[in-house]
C-alpha cells in the first residue's frame, strides 16, 4: 500500500515515489489512480470507492502471481484507507503474499499546519462515516472526545448520502470551540 498525501505530487514522499516506480501494476480508487502518472508498461487498475475487498483480493492475486503491485491511497493507506482492507484479505486468505504499507502525509497533517499546531497534544481522530459502525458508536466516541476536551481531528464528514453527520456530530462533541476545516488536504481550509 502507498499513501500519495493529501493532495498532488508534492505531497509525495520519496519512498511512495520509488514504490509507485517500480510497481507492475497500480491498484486504486479511480480519483487516486488518476492521481499517479503510470510509467510505460505499468497496468492500472481502478475501481469505484465502495469495493475495497475486491481491490485488496486482485491486488493479492496479482502479487500472489509474481507482480510487484502498488495499492494507492490518498493520505496516509493506515488511516481510514486501503491498509486494513487489504491485511484483512490478506490474513484472511494466509496466501504468503509479503504485505508492506508505505506511509503517505495524512490530510489531518496538512489541514493542521495551515492553522498551527492543533494536534501538537492529545488529540482524537474519527470517522463520521457510518458505513462499517453505527451512528450509535460514532456519537459515543464523540461524547468520549469532548468530555476529555481532546482536539478533534474529522474524517468523512459528509457524503452525497449523509448531509447531517457533521452537524449531529457538533451537538454530540461538547461545547463549541474554534474550528479549521480542510478539504481533501489540498491546503485550503477555513477557521470558523
């Protein structure tokens, strides 16, 4: 797995950048795919957002094959993106295929230094995301977080499908205090 950063080619670290290089095959989210500039000969495989297993399953075929492969992810893959998706497949199908994760800069980095330093304490990452948990235990995380006045750091606010978690998730985070927006991490962001 490679992280690509948060947003463009100079998020990149030097080590995805060699990874991405001498892979056979990327595998990826369309946006993300669409990301990297294939080299000559390297096979692209992309595929829609909502089908992780079935990425990590040909991803493992592929390199159970013999293929280098590059699974991408946007941000860092360890945090809410491909790397548990593909360890999971991967110890769950025990096919010996040496599964390495290659660290990416994570939006939650990019979005905090444009204001600061606002994870430079203890600090609480969530995804508001109900898609694999329920409601129920997102609120709960989130009551937990704001009782202990940690630094919130947000991830899947909102989607064409959910519109009201990020507003749910106010109420349920304790009293109001400043907040940064980032979008993406491509640096933008607004304080509110």
């Amino acid at each position: 797995m490679v992280g690509l950063g948060p947003a463009g080619p100079r998020w990149l670290t030097p080590e995805a950048r060699a990874e991405l290089a001498e892979a056979d095959h990327l595998v990826g989210y369309e946006t993300y795919l669409a990301r990297v500039t294939p080299r000559p000969g390297q096979q692209l495989h992309s595929s829609d957002n909502r089908v992780e297993a079935q990425r990590a399953r040909l991803a493992l075929d592929l390199a159970a094959g013999g293929a280098r492969v590059a699974v991408v992810s946007s941000g860092d893959p360890g945090i809410f993106a491909m790397a548990a998706a593909v360890l999971e497949v991967a110890e769950a199908d025990r096919d010996g295929v040496e599964v390495r994760v290659v660290p990416g800069l994570s939006a939650m980095q990019a979005a905090a230094a444009r204001v600061g330093a606002p994870l430079g304490h203890d600090f609480c990452v969530l995804s508001l995301s109900d898609q694999l948990k329920p409601w129920e235990v997102i609120e709960r995380r989130l009551e937990a977080a704001g009782a202990a006045d940690l630094v919130l750091a947000l991830y899947n606010p909102a989607s064409r499908t959910r519109k009201e978690q990020l507003e749910r998730a106010r109420g349920a985070a304790g009293p109001p205090r400043p907040r940064h927006a980032g979008r993406r991490g491509s640096g933008g962001g607004r304080r509110g």
